[in-house]
C-alpha cells in the first residue's frame, strides 16, 4: 500500500506576497523545498527578481502592490488557474502614539495590512473557489489578539485583528467550495523590523516569552507549510499562533 506523503506540494503554484526577503522569502524558500512551484509577488519588482534567481529554478518574481486592486485583478486574471496556494505575508508598520498618527500613517498600515489581504485573498481566492481547490494562508500576528507592552501601533494591531477574523469570515463563506482559508499569528521573529528595537525592550520581550527567545522566519514558515499541505485538509477558519507561548500567559 502506498502511503501519500500529505506534506508534499509538488504540481501545485504558491504565490507570496511580500515574498522578495524576511518572512516571504522564508515561505517560499520552504514551500519549493517540498516542490511547490513558488511565485515571489513584492512592490519591488528588482528585490524579487534577485530572490528569485538566488532560489533557482521553479521560481519567479512578479511586481504586485498588494494596495492596488486593479493591479492584484490583473495579476490574478494573468496567472488563471495557476495559483493553488496563496500566502498573504506583505506587511508594514508604523509606530506613534495616536494624537501623534497621521492620516496618511494610518491609511498606509491598514492599506497594506488589511485591505491587500482582501484585495489577494478576492481576486485568488475566487477563481479558486470556481475550480473548487485551493489553500490561503494569511499572516496575522499575536498583536490581533494583544496589545504588546512598550510599543504603540495600534493601527498595525487594529489591521491585524482584521486580518484573522477576514480570514475566518472567508473560511466559512468558501468552506464548501473546497477553499481553505487559516491564518499564521507570529510573535517576535528575528528579522530586520526586530532588530531595530532598543536592546532593553527587546529582551523584555524575551523575558515575556516562555520559550525566552525570538522565533525564526523558518518557524513562521513551518506552520504556513503546515497549513498549505493536505495534512490540514480538515484545518480551516484557524489562526494559529507561532509565539513560543507569549500569549498563553
């Protein structure tokens, strides 16, 4: 008897937003590693080019600004039936304390966050559900379910938190259509945006975390794969959190 391997992608198409470094590239990388074809979609259309390259064959960048919805349609309408695996990873954020936010501050975080979300998880999502397969996984956070101490971007939490319950208002909308739809919700991962934190509020954070340490973009890419793969199949409407237990205080 032979036993299928549920962790294997081969024949299926990932596109990842955000996908040209950090997380993205992580996703990606891990995705074609278990034979996923993998499309780098990134507002830097050179960064994902060169990401792309350095991942070899059966890999390619595209440029996408997730904010646009004509531009993520068109690319959507371009790749066809293409696209079996969506990963909403772009993100930004902006730190400030409210009285001190501006609009366009705001309308950029919740723009990106929020609303590329839905633009990708619309225009992909819905041809998926016409064929009737496909998985999308959304990157959350654990700040759309806490406020982190020492930081104020509320902007960043309030988009965050849409971003789990869009993808659980999807799940259930296209559950019968042979869509699922789950999110990622990471704690502190050790990437470029971390490293700009004050040595002291950063091993706070540490300190707060009962693993007692940051998480690698490997990790955060371990449970996209998870949820990806047909070892999920019964897994949807999910946010599951890859944060070395910090908000299980």
């Amino acid at each position: 008897m032979t036993q299928t391997n549920l962790y294997d992608l081969s024949g299926r198409c990932a596109l990842v937003t955000g996908g040209a470094r950090g997380i993205g590239l992580e996703i990606a990388r891990l995705l074609q590693s278990f034979g996923a074809e993998v499309i780098l979609a990134d507002v830097n259309e050179t960064q994902a080019a060169a990401a792309a390259q350095d991942l070899g064959p059966g890999a390619s960048g595209v440029a996408l600004d997730v904010t646009d919805p004509v531009a993520v349609e068109a690319l959507a309408a371009q790749l066809g039936d293409r696209v079996a695996i969506l990963v909403n990873n772009a993100g930004i954020s902006r730190a400030a304390p409210t009285d001190q936010t501006r609009d366009e501050d705001w309308r950029a975080v919740v723009s990106v966050n929020l609303d590329g979300v839905f633009w990708c998880c619309r225009a992909f999502g819905t041809r998926m559900a016409a064929r009737g397969r496909g998985t999308i996984v959304n990157i959350g956070s654990m700040s759309g379910q806490i406020v982190i101490q020492d930081t104020v971007v509320t902007a960043y939490n309030a988009a965050k938190a849409g971003v789990h319950m869009l993808s659980k208002s999807l799940a259930c909308e296209w559950a019968q259509s042979g869509v699922r739809v789950n999110a990622v919700a990471p704690a502190f991962i050790e990437t470029d945006m971390t490293g700009t934190y004050p040595p002291k509020t950063a091993q706070k954070w540490r300190d707060l975390t009962p693993m007692g340490r940051y998480g690698q973009p490997t990790e955060v890419a371990a449970a996209v794969h998870f949820l990806a793969s047909d070892a999920a199949s019964y897994i949807t409407g999910t946010v599951l959190n890859v944060d070395g237990g910090y908000t299980s205080w």
